[in-house]
C-alpha cells in the first residue's frame, strides 16, 4: 500500500491492517513510501513516520528516497507528472519484489471532483469525464482505490476519532500547482452556485464511466467488423472507407483511437489526432494521402484502402527483382516479396471465367502454351513500360494502369511483372492480363501461371495420410520464424522480472503445451511446471462461457508466484476463472503470459501482463491452436478458411 503519511493513507493503512486480520481474508500489507526530495527536512520526517507505523503495525517497509530537484534540474520537464511516473514505478517495482497482487491508493472523493473539474478545464471526452478508476490493472497488479467514494471530511473525521497521527504536506497549498489552484480556488469558488459540486462532478464521472464503457463495447464491436490486421510486427491495420465512413462519429473516434492503441505507438491519441485521421478518411475527394500521427505511426490512404503503420513498414518499400523461368519449370519463388509464381497444364473443359482468361485482374491466368515464348521472365516495373491489355486495342503505359486500376502505390514498385521471351508483357498478377497467348482453340495446350503466397518451408511434413493441413489455411499471419523471436523476447523478460523468485509455471492444456516447451527454454531463471486443464470452448469456435476443470494441480499454490502460460486470450471466461481459483487459494501472485491476444473477443475486463501479439478477429489455429482437435502441429499460425468450421 502506498503511504505517504498524510491524513488520507493513514486512515486507508488503518482500515486495511484491521481487515487483513480477518481469517477469510489473509491479506498481507506491505507499506511502500516515496521520499521525493523536494521538501528538505519536511519529507524526511514523513518517511520516518511511516517507516516508524509500519514498524508498530508489524508490516513490510519499502522506502525509496529521490532527489527530483536534481533529476528536474538535469532533465527538465513538469515535476508533478515525473514524480507521479517515479512514484508509480517503484510501486510496482516493490509489488514485484513481495509479490503483491495489488497496489492500493488512497484516493477520495474529493479527489476524483478536482481531476474531472481539471480535465472539464482542459477539455476532454467521454472517457477523462470518468476520472480517476475505482480499480484498474496496469502492467501486472491491480491498482485499487477503496476511498474513491469517501469525501476527505469524513476521512478526517475518522482518523480524529481514532486519535491517529498524521501528516500534513506544506506544498498541498502551493498555488504553483494546477491541481492545488482547482482545490483552493476553482472548487470554492463554483461550489457557490452548487454547494454539492463535488457529489455532483463524481456522480458526472460514474454516469460517464458507465456510458464509456457501454461506447467502448460498441466500439470494440465495429473494430471487429471493420478492421483488418495483417501479419508482421507491428501488424498493419486496415479499414475501406465506406465502412468507416457509414459508422457515427463517435464510433469513428474510438476507432482511431483503438488502432493507435492495438499499434502501441506512442502516438497522442488526443482530439486534434483523432478528428484529423477521422476526416482523412472520411473525405470523398483525396484518393491518396499520408499522416504522420506521432510517436511513429502513420496513417496512409489510397484510394479506398486506410493503412495505420507504425515503423518500418517492409510491404512499403521499394525492392527489384529480376528472375527467369524456363519451360518446364513449374515453380519460381519470389522471396523478395514473399511469393512464388506457379505453372501448370489444364484442361480446356475445367477453365471458368475466374481462371483470368478474360481482362479480369485475377490471381491467376490461363495461356496457350504453344503461343507462349519461353523463358519468362519475372521482375518488377521499368520506367515507360508497356502492355496491350486483353480487350483494348493497342497498348497501355505500366503506369496508367496502376492508376486505373487504383493500385496502392506503396505497392507498384513491388508487383511482379510478367514477360514472354521477347520482352512482352503477357500478365500483371491481380491487375491486369495481355491479349498474348490468349486461350482460344480447344485443342490447344493450356498452362495457368498462379501467383499466391509464398508456402511455409514445413509443408512437406503436412503430406502424408490424406490431405495437406495446409488445404484449410486461409491465410498465413505468423511464420515459424516470427513466434520464436517473439517467444526470445518473452523469455528475456520474464528472466529479468521472477530473478529470484522461482515461479510455478502453469501450462494451460491443451493449446499452449507447444508455447510453454518454447517458452521455458527461453527463461533463464529456476522454475517449476505443472499443467491444469480449464475450457469453456469445447468444439466451437466461440466460448461458451461454462467454465470447467478438467485437470486440476499436482504441486501446491499457496506462497507462490504464479506465471500462467496460455497460447490465446480470447473471451477471458476461462482465464478470470482460473486466475480467481489460483487467487482463492492463496498464490502469492498471479501473472499471465499469453502468445496471442484477441481483445475484440473479450466478454470479461481482463489484460495478460505479458503477451506476444495482438491478433484480428478470426478463427486462427497452429502452433497448438486447433479447431476439432487438427492443426496444433502446424509450425505457424494461420486463419482457418470458413468452410471449414461452418459445415
């Protein structure tokens, strides 16, 4: 508990040492201070007194002494909002240290009605109107608040009654700070026109968290219908304008503002950001445009396709490539833009319109073999390149047909060109094809050149007893290679934040047996595993919401710090439940580390303190992912086609 030695943590530290002596609690206080050094001689005494409280109540002192001044002096910058940032790190770096579960604060009433009054003063939205959380989890603990409802007259009038000692802070009527102007001069002086303003402004942050959240529900709704994400790290967001732009306003602000959050970007997600990205998308009249929105985030529209990219985005830069492809050869890969290029006969009597052997921009096209001058050659665009499009009589600029066609431009210097060996351009996969060796006699020999994704390198070992696994793989999001760099990551950090702690790591079955044997390998630091099985899906694709044990624990829980691996967060059902049994038995903390995490799903508040990647809302399996009990053993993550699990 964070004690400053003031009237109100006082009075909070004596509220909870009472209860934690209560048997069905069992609560464990530890009593953290922060001395930061601005007050001299003042500040000192402070820390002693709440090292001497702790001390008489028997608990656990954490003491961290700072020189702000100094740190201000060197550094710059606003000395409030630093010694809040240095003050919230060492609680939770003592919450690490002793395991606690949660942070407690000793917020009240009052309180809450300055930073609503603040922000009204600054402007804000729906979501600051809502103030200061009774409860919310950050990082790994849960910052809980239990005075936010109590007004500091009666916080004073019971640590009085119970002659308990305190402190009164000098700088608390210093005008130099905002929140002491809005306390000493702002509240008074309006409190004449509502002599209940304080009530009145939390019941405003109530009715606004309520309304927030119901916002934020419908939001997180429309983002799933809306929203794309594509694979890489950080993973692209995409959205088409019409879809956008038929949402309401508010809808659209939240939006933004999720996409900015799921990027992780930094980006200021304030009003100015957001009705700037709002409008660049809504417009009718600007097929292509590029924000910069801060923090490395970057909104990109072209034509009706909006990107949200943060970093170093590898499909916007330019590559060239230059491969050759004789006849015979039935496969060419294209690692530079991760595909290949297929060739195979077929049949007259199979072909349908969809085989591109008309003008339509298909990823496939058929040719007469016999009309076609071998090698081909595949290669990106060259200045003042030419095609003559089936269709059209005589030939096309390259160019205009990427406008025309309203291919993004990120991408033009990427898309394979594709050319007989005479230097025609015979297709451009996706856009257009050539009236060159176009299908027409039925006797003729047939070929159909197919440009897709380039096949994972373990698609042999998916060959053998019916099937490829690989035929029910819509999409491929996460290679092999990307989960285990991103399983190092996890693995380093986790190595730093349980040195000396030697957590029990709980594998959640059956999905992530895989992550947990790739992850421990990765952690530095001695652990022990159990395994537990809880579901609430069964054979569907959605949670059910009845949670169940199927295997419970061999090794005991109580004292110790818990890590649980699971391999996808999706509606948070199974996980609050086990997180609340692991809890009810007296674990000394409780952490998650999923690989995946799906926040579009979620029916319940629930954050992993620790996570791999945020995914888009579709059914994914691979990597012990499944779907019927098939495709753990898929080395990657991919999405599963429709088809497959709506028969």
């Amino acid at each position: 508990m964070a004690v400053s030695g003031g009237p109100d943590s006082v009075a909070l530290l004596h509220v909870l040492f009472a209860l934690s002596k209560r048997p069905e609690w069992g609560w464990r206080l530890v009593v953290a201070h922060v001395e930061h050094g601005f007050r001299g001689a003042e500040s000192a005494a402070e820390a002693d007194y709440v090292g001497e409280l702790a001390a008489e109540l028997g608990l656990p002192f954490a003491l961290k002494r700072l020189n702000m001044p100094a740190e201000l002096a060197a550094a710059g910058g606003n000395a409030q909002a630093l010694a809040r940032e240095r003050r919230y790190e060492f609680l939770h770096e003592t919450a690490r240290q002793y395991g606690a579960g949660k942070i407690a604060l000793a917020h009240h009433a009052n309180d809450q009605a300055e930073t609503v009054l603040m922000r009204v003063l600054r402007g804000t939205g729906v979501s600051g109107l809502a103030g200061i959380p009774e409860r919310r989890r950050e990082k790994k603990v849960e910052l809980i608040r239990p005075f936010l409802r109590i007004y500091k007259s009666e916080i004073i009038e019971y640590v009085r009654s119970n002659h308990l000692r305190f402190y009164v802070d000098s700088s608390n009527e210093s005008m130099k700070y905002e929140r002491n102007r809005i306390r000493l001069e702002a509240l008074p002086f309006l409190s004449r026109y509502n002599p209940q303003l304080p009530a009145a402004l939390g019941r405003l942050a109530e009715t606004a968290a309520d309304d927030d959240a119901y916002m934020e529900q419908e939001a997180q709704a429309a983002f799933a219908r809306i929203v794309s994400a594509g694979g890489g790290d950080p993973p692209v967001y995409a959205l088409e304008r019409a879809a956008f732009a038929g949402l309401h306003v508010a809808l659209q602000r939240r939006i933004i503002k999720l996409i900015l959050s799921c990027l992780d970007s930094g980006a200021m997600a304030d009003f100015t950001v957001l009705e700037q990205s709002r409008r660049a998308i809504v417009q009718a009249d600007t097929p292509q445009l590029a924000l910069d929105l801060g923090g490395g985030c970057r909104l990109v529209r072209e034509y009706e396709r909006i990107e949200f990219r943060r970093g170093t985005d590898a499909s916007a830069q330019s590559v060239s490539y230059h491969y050759k492809m004789g006849e015979g050869e039935r496969l060419l890969p294209i690692p530079e833009i991760g595909a290949e290029l297929r060739v195979e006969p077929v049949s007259a009597v199979s072909l349908t319109d969809s085989d591109g052997l008309a003008e339509a921009g298909a990823g496939s096209a058929v040719f007469a073999a016999d009309r076609l001058a071998f090698p081909l050659t595949v290669r990106t665009r060259r200045s003042g390149d030419r095609m003559r499009p089936f269709g059209l009589n005589g030939s096309k600029k390259v160019k205009d047909i990427f406008i025309d066609e309203k291919v993004p431009q990120h991408l033009r210097d990427r898309m394979p060109i594709v050319a007989d060996a005479e230097g025609r351009i015979i297709w451009i996969p996706g856009v257009k094809r050539s009236d060159i060796a176009a299908a027409g006699e039925a006797e003729e020999r047939l070929v159909r050149l197919t440009l897709s994704r380039m096949r994972e390198p373990a698609s042999s070992y998916f060959t053998l007893g019916g099937p490829s696994l690989l035929h029910d793989i819509q999409e491929v999001l996460y290679s092999e290679e990307l989960i285990q760099a991103k399983i190092k990551e996890l693995g380093e950090t986790l190595s730093r934040d349980y040195e000396g702690r030697n957590p029990l790591v709980i594998c959640v079955l059956k999905g992530a047996f895989i992550f947990m044997a790739d992850l421990v390998k990765r952690i530095t630091v001695p652990i022990e595993i159990d395994f537990m099985a809880v579901s609430s899906y069964g054979a569907s694709t959605k949670s059910s919401g009845v949670v169940k044990i199927m295997k419970d624990l061999d090794i005991p829980v109580e004292g110790r710090d818990i890590l649980i691996v699971e391999d996808i967060i999706d509606s948070g059902l199974t996980l609050s439940y086990l997180i609340d049994v692991l809890e009810r038995r007296n674990a000394r903390s409780v952490a998650v580390v999923a690989l995946f995490d799906k926040p579009t799903g979620r029916s319940v508040e629930l954050e992993p303190d620790y996570k791999g990647f945020v995914i888009p809302d579709a059914f994914i399996v691979g990597y012990g992912l499944d779907y019927a009990e098939k495709y753990r053993n898929l080395p990657f993550v991919g999405i599963l086609k429709p088809e497959i699990y709506t028969r």
